[in-house]
C-alpha cells in the first residue's frame, strides 16, 4: 500500500518500507565517480539548467495526488556546468542555490561550485509571490551583465525589492544569480576539504598549551553548508571560509555588511586563552583573531547564524543570537533548586548578534544538583564536554558531546513550565528560549549517538543500533515536542556498518543505505504527532523510481532538500 507524504518544496510518492530488512555504511576503497541530479522549482538557478531553464520546469514537484491517480513518477534532471571528466563528490542544497564539490577524474584537487541565488533571501521571498508573467520579467532583466541598467532592469530591480547601487556593483552582477554551476575559488590556493579526509596538524596544534588534550578528530565530517543567500566550506587545511548575505553578521568574519561576495575566513575560531596567548593587541581580540586555534572538522548553518567544530571538540558560534541561537548563556541554578537565589542577572552576551565567532563553553552537568549557594548549574568538564558531533536548524543548534550528552540551545526549543494545557494562560507560550545548551532527555541509556543532522524545526539523532530519535516541531500540526527526544525508526532496518549518508533538510530526515545483496535503499522519516503514525513513518521517496528506470547503474549517495529544491548525489 503506498502512503503519501509532502512539505516545503519536495514532494514525495512513499511506500512502506516493511519489505527493507538491511542498511549501508560504505566502506570506500577508492572514491567512485558520481553525478548530481535535482527536482523541484528551476527560477532560482538552483537546478543549474542555464538562463533558458529558468523559465521551464523541466522536474517540478508532483503534488500527490498525480502521482497517486495518474501513476506519475518523480523526474529528476542532471545538474549542467560540470566540465569534462568532472565528478560531484559532495553537495548542498540552500533556499535559492546549490552548492557542489567537484574532483577531475585521476586528480586530488577539489574544486567549489556554486548556482543559483546564494546571496538572496528577502528577493526569493518577493519573486515567489509574485505571479508568473512578473516574476518571470524580473528574473530575465535582474540578470545583468552590463554596468548601466536599462529601464527594464530597473523596474526588475525595484519589483524584487533590489536597488540600482547594488545592481551597479560588479560583484553583484557576477555572483548573485548564477543560472549554470560557476566555479569560486578559496583565497590562498587552498581547495574544499572532503568528509572523510584526514585533517591536517597546524603548528597550534603541536605547540598549543590552551588544550590538554590530544585531537579528538582526525577525518573531515560535513564539509559544506548552505542556508538562506549564505554558504560556509572548510578548506584542506582545516580553514573555515562563508560567503553570502551578512546584515546579522552571519558570514562571521569580523565586520556587519549586506554582503560577502567572495569565501573569507571566519574570525573568533579559538579559545580565551588560546586568543590571549596568540592574538594580536587590539580593542576586540576575538574579533580579530584571524588564526584559527585549530582545524574546523565540521560546520552547519542556520538561518542568520552558524555554528563550527574544530579537531579538538570545541564548538563555535557566530552570527544572530536575540533569541539564543549562539548559545553564550549559562543554565541558572534556580532551574534545579527553587530554593537558590532567583535574583541574578542575565549574562552581557547571551542574547547579542556577534559578527565573528566565540566559543560555546557552559554545558551543565544533568547527572549533578545544583545547591542553594549556587548561582549556575554545575558544568561537565573540560574533558566530557569535548564536542563530538554538531548540526543546525533553522533557528538553533544541536551537539553531542564524547560523552554522549545531546544539548540543544536556540529559538523556542525549551519548555515553558509555566504552561498548562487548560487554556486559561493563552498568552503563554508552551515553548521559550534557550540561551544556553540545554541537555536533551529520552534516549534508550548505552547507546552512542552516531550521527546528527537537523531540518528546519527539528533535530534528529542516529543511533548505533540504527534507530533514530528527533526532538522539534511536529510535520503534520504545529505541536512543539522539545522536552525530549522520540523514537521515529526503529532499530532493525538500518546495519550501521552500511550506511552510506544521514541528512536532514526542512521537515524530514533521509538515511542511505546498502543492502547485503549490494543495492542501495534510502528511507525517509519524519517527525509526526502521534506514536501510531512515527512507528509507520519509514517511506521511500518517488525519486528512487527514476533513478532506477533511468540511472540504473548508479545508485543514490546522498540526498540534499532546500527550500524549493533538492539534490541527489549517486555513484
């Protein structure tokens, strides 16, 4: 019996997966050749069709309906702009562009691809309401190649809220609307770091005094980030370069603006101590430390905000943070022991936008009791609150530690205990802000969380059993589930030792995986309301019918949802 799901801007024919018995971690030898194809809306470039695709849709999402009475099938398109022997090795998938890692055939050397709007947010919001003939008029004349606009583009130009100024910069002509794949290039001759590699020792990395400890990671884990006209990428080196909208200081690198055209460093990528010991004297160390204390090994983006791990487990975060999303805050000691002083005040810092990145250092111990003398909650220690593993949602942040604690900080994700369910405090919300990281309850006890990617309002966990637990918002009404985390897979579909790749993108989480037999099965999930309708949330998106009608030797590496769009990687 085939189940129908559909959110955001991908659309999905689902089957019960009661028939899947086994799961896929690769286990690569040598890197296989493998292509990007995508689906969904093609205005925004983002399925890098050329300038004639923009106005076609060539693989639009099918409501499902169509896919149900008149047994239509998911198409997908291959992504133009790659250049002979060239090769997608990675992939993301923004509001408005894509971005991809690409390697020539025989070559070590990487290279960054970019399409669509990846400095867009408020413009893609305008185009999109607007009907079809206008919106079709200001894509064709906002894609200037000339220095003076014409009268045409300028009326474009105010229709999508952009301004003749912008219009003349060079930078926004060359970067802002890139129908084909167009290759950016990191500063210093340096290339995209690929998941999987190993990381590099810096000279900090063998002289620094600021960490005891060795390296807790030695390979790259996720690469590339995109989200809402902003991308981040970490080079071979282990340097961490954004790009894209910056207003809210999201690109981190030191200074507000509209504007990043081009990848530039983050700055703020080290401790305290480490930043006094190696800064330069100046007003704002942090902001102007340039150095990086160590390799960043993983980074993901939220809307206006970021988030980046290094090689020795700390964890940085830069950009908007009114409502907690940078996690500076510290859990008060009133929130264990309503006999401690409730008379303290908010930290300076918890609740500010910074433009460059500092370190999230206060994860309070939940095995430990605040006392009445205490002003905060105890915290883990400098060894078990090493981060391990790091994912961003919309409007929050997520992390486990080495010590398998999961916390979560950012926009409405804590639970009001002010709220009651009677009705008779309407003007409370169930939800509030978390300045600080706030442990995650609900997870079976002895089991390592393995991986962890987020959607737009919702975070989920793999385990090593293969069972998958989510905290968020629910996908089929808006009911907040945030107190602790719920079952959505069960174990016994997924062998941890196949899996292939574990994503997250706007209201679904999708595992790959390999059977024994050798083929490739992928599984959606996604966070519902109820225990009856997770227990049969496992589906098998439309697109995989595609692939295997018409790519039949290849098989689905990674899947990327964005806004309006989607990538799917194969080998």
């Amino acid at each position: 019996m085939a189940s129908l799901g559909r959110r955001g801007g991908v659309l999905f024919l689902s089957r019960r997966l009661n028939d899947l018995t086994s799961s896929h971690r690769s286990t690569q030898t040598a890197r296989r050749d493998k292509s990007a194809y995508g689906f969904g809306q093609q205005w925004t470039g983002a399925l890098s069709r050329g300038a004639d695709g923009l106005f076609v849709e060539e693989a639009p999402e099918l409501k499902p309906d169509e896919i149900q009475q008149f047994g239509l099938r998911q198409e997908m398109v291959p992504l133009l702009g790659l250049e002979g022997d060239e090769r997608v090795i990675d992939a993301s998938a923004g509001w408005g562009h894509s971005v991809v890692v690409v390697q020539q055939n025989g070559s070590t050397k990487t290279k960054l691809k970019v399409c669509g709007r990846p400095h867009d947010f408020q413009t893609l919001l305008r185009l999109r309401r607007l009907p079809d003939v206008v919106q079709n008029f200001c894509i064709q004349h906002t894609m200037n190649d000339t220095l003076s606009p014409s009268i045409f583009q300028s009326i474009a130009s105010y229709l999508v809220g952009e301004n003749e100024v912008t219009q003349n910069e060079e930078a926004y002509r060359q970067y802002s609307n890139m129908p084909t794949l167009l290759e950016l290039r990191l500063p210093f001759g340096e290339c995209p770091a690929l998941s999987g590699d190993c990381v590099p020792k810096r000279a900090t990395d063998q002289n620094d005094e600021s960490t005891d400890a060795g390296p807790l990671h030695r390979t790259f884990h996720n690469t590339i980030a995109t989200s809402a006209g902003l991308t981040a990428v970490i080079s071979n080196t282990g340097s961490l370069y954004t790009f894209g909208l910056n207003h809210r200081g999201q690109c981190g690198t030191g200074e507000f603006g509209p504007n990043v055209w081009r990848p530039t460093q983050v700055r703020g990528l080290g401790s305290i101590r480490s930043i006094l010991d190696h800064g330069a004297p100046s007003d704002n160390l942090f902001k102007d430390f340039q150095k990086q204390q160590h390799p960043i090994v993983s980074v993901a983006l939220g809307l206006q905000h970021g988030i980046a791990l290094d090689s020795a487990g700390q964890v940085f975060c830069w950009g908007k943070g009114e409502r907690g999303q940078l996690g500076l805050g510290r859990r008060f000691a009133s929130e264990d022991n309503d006999a401690a002083s409730q008379d303290v005040e908010e930290e300076p810092n918890q609740n500010r936008t910074f433009e460059y990145a500092l370190k999230v250092a206060h994860f309070y111990d939940p095995t430990k009791s605040a006392t009445k003398n205490d002003t905060y909650a105890p915290v883990l220690s400098e060894e078990d609150s090493r981060i391990r593993l790091v994912a961003a949602g919309m409007n929050f942040c997520f992390a486990v530690t080495e010590s398998n604690l999961p916390y979560i900080w950012g926009k409405s994700i804590l639970p009001n205990p002010n709220y009651s369910q009677d009705g008779l405090n309407v003007r409370t919300s169930p939800v509030q802000d978390s300045t600080y990281p706030r442990f995650v309850p609900g997870l079976p006890p002895g089991l390592r969380v393995e991986k962890v990617a987020c959607g737009s309002h919702h975070a989920a966990m793999l385990l090593e059993d293969g069972s998958i637990f989510c905290v968020g918002v629910a996908t089929d009404k808006p009911v907040p589930m945030w107190g602790e985390a719920v079952e959505i897979l069960q174990p016994g579909l997924i062998e941890m030792e196949r899996l292939v790749s574990f994503t997250a993108g706007f209201d679904r989480t999708t595992a790959v995986y390999q059977t024994e037999d050798g083929r490739r099965q992928v599984i959606e999930s996604q966070l519902w309301s109820t225990e009856e309708m997770r227990l049969q949330s496992a589906v098998r998106p439309s697109f995989m019918d595609w692939v295997e009608t018409e790519r039949a030797e290849e098989k689905v590496h990674s899947v990327h949802r964005g806004w309006l769009h989607s990538i799917v990687v194969t080998e």
